[in-house]
C-alpha cells in the first residue's frame, strides 16, 4: 500500500513564500483538480456548530440535547414530522442560503479561466452558487436538495426545494404538518435523504455521468502539467480525495500536491519535493493568493 503514513507537518500559518509557490504552481499548470472538503465551506462561514448552529437550532439543542448541525442529522428523532422539521430547516440554511461563500468566488476567479475539476465531498451546492461549471464538478457524497427512497426501490433522485420550502416555512414546535411528508412515488416507502451514510445511498444517473467525467478528466491529464488542489479535507473521508490525491501525485511525474487546511496541512515525504501545504485558513489564503495576481496584472 503507498505510504506509510510519515507526514511532515507544513510550517504555521501562511507566508508570503507558501503563496508565490501556490501562485507559481497554479500559473504553470495545464489542469486543475480541487479536492474540496468541509473546511472549504467552514472557511465561508457555513460552520456545523458554534454560533451559527445556536442561531437556528437552539429550540433543537434544548428539547433533543443535540449541539451541532452534523451529528443533528444522525439523531433518532420518533416521528416523521421531527425528522423533517429538522432536515428542512438544516437544508434551508445550509443549501438553499443564496450566498456562495467568498472562498467558492475567489477560487473560481483562481481557476475559471484553466482546464479544471472539482472533486467535493460537500453536499451544500456552494461550488454551482459560485458559478462553477455543472459538467466540471462531482459531489461523491450526494446533495441536500435531492430525496432519495427509503429503500431504496431504484436509482432515482428527486429535487426537493419546493417540499423543503413549505416544510421550512409550515413547522412549528419542531414538527411539520403530516401532509408534508414525504412518501416515494414509485413504491410509496418514506423519502429520506440522498446523502451517503450507509448502502442505502442512492447513485442516480446524474452522479454517475459526474464519476465518469472526473474518470476521463484524470484520464486526459496524467502526463500533463497538473496541480491537485486540496482545500478543507480532513480525515473522515480520506480515502475519497486525499489519499487518491497522494498517490496520483507520487505516480505522475508532473503533478504538483498543494494543501491548504487551518491546523491539517500535510504532505507524506514521497511526495514532500512536489508538494506545497499551508496550514491556514482557507479563504484568507485564496484571498490573498488572488491579491498576488491582481498586483502583479
């Protein structure tokens, strides 16, 4: 198996040096591969927990003991009318907030202009907001504006804002109105959520045209100038973008591995000669690598 886990730990914070490199990099390269986790969006202000979470779910904290937005969704809540006041308010505000997030626009000016694709756990449709290319990202781990069957009775995905924005706006005392439930129309058995969380999750049509497309962009790329951009992703997932990321820098002689994660900024030493980590936070960090391209424009 590649790597044994030895990993230098980057240098604190973000040096105007860390920036020419990342900035040189981005510069030279033919393509762009983003691997964006959950720190992407924390970075933008759209955090789980914390300040943001009291604003919106303190009747939730004090009735059920929940303290975040995450573990909120795992919570075994004993009737559906529970469930979907939760999750309808959790989507409004985390999928259906028109605000993109500053770092979502400065990357896209960063990377709009090159050969690029977005590789993204994030379910929260930051990267569309933004204006990114629809047929240029692949979100692995689903979408909050997508109902899936129960069961599920068959690979199909079903829109949701129009039955969020009616639960989000009908419930009261943390329940939705019983005709708002809603039921799967092939088979009948409760929606739930189209996120992965176990073998229930569902892999539409739209999800495996977007694994296809990052297949062939990889496909196209491997012997070109390519910079894999990791930006927020920690350890709950690694085996979807960072390990992949290690691996694919290590066997093209060309890539280049930059990570950028306040605090979890890392590079094996396979790799270490080709690898660029700023262990900041993300948003001041594309900001002020964008500020270097505006001055030196």
């Amino acid at each position: 198996m590649f790597l044994k886990m030895r990993t230098e730990r980057s240098t604190s914070g973000c040096s105007a040096n860390d920036i020419e490199k990342l900035r040189s990099a981005l510069g030279t390269a033919e393509a762009v591969i983003v691997g964006a986790g959950a720190g992407l969006s924390a970075s933008a202000g759209f955090a789980y927990s914390g300040e943001r979470f009291e604003k919106n779910f303190a009747d939730f904290k004090a009735e059920y003991g929940i303290t975040d937005m995450y573990s909120g969704g795992f919570y075994p809540f004993g009737t559906p009318e529970e469930y979907w006041a939760w999750w309808s308010r959790c989507i409004m505000i985390n999928r259906y907030d028109p605000d993109p997030g500053a770092p979502y626009t400065d990357l896209l000016k960063l990377i709009g202009d090159k050969d690029y694709f977005v590789l993204t756990t994030n379910v929260d449709h930051r990267f569309q907001l933004a204006g990114f290319d629809k047929k240029r990202l692949f979100y692995t781990q689903g979408d909050y504006g997508l109902f899936q069957c129960s069961k599920p009775c068959c690979n199909k995905t079903y829109d949701n804002e129009y039955t969020v924005r009616k639960m989000a706006a009908a419930q009261q005392d943390m329940k939705i109105p019983s005709g708002l439930v809603p039921y799967c129309p092939v088979c009948g058995a409760p929606m739930t959520m189209n996120l992965r969380a176990d073998d229930t999750f569902v892999q539409d049509e739209g999800w495996e045209l977007a694994a296809e497309r990052y297949s062939v962009f990889l496909r196209r790329h491997q012997n070109m100038r390519t910079l894999f951009l990791e930006l927020g992703t920690g350890y709950n997932t690694p085996g979807i973008i960072k390990f992949p990321f290690w691996q694919m820098t290590n066997e093209w002689k060309n890539a280049v591995y930059a990570c950028v994660n306040l605090g979890e900024a890392y590079a094996p030493e396979e790799i270490a000669k080709r690898s660029i980590c700023i262990n900041g936070d993300i948003s001041k960090t594309l900001k002020e690598l964008l500020n270097t391209y505006q001055n030196k424009g």
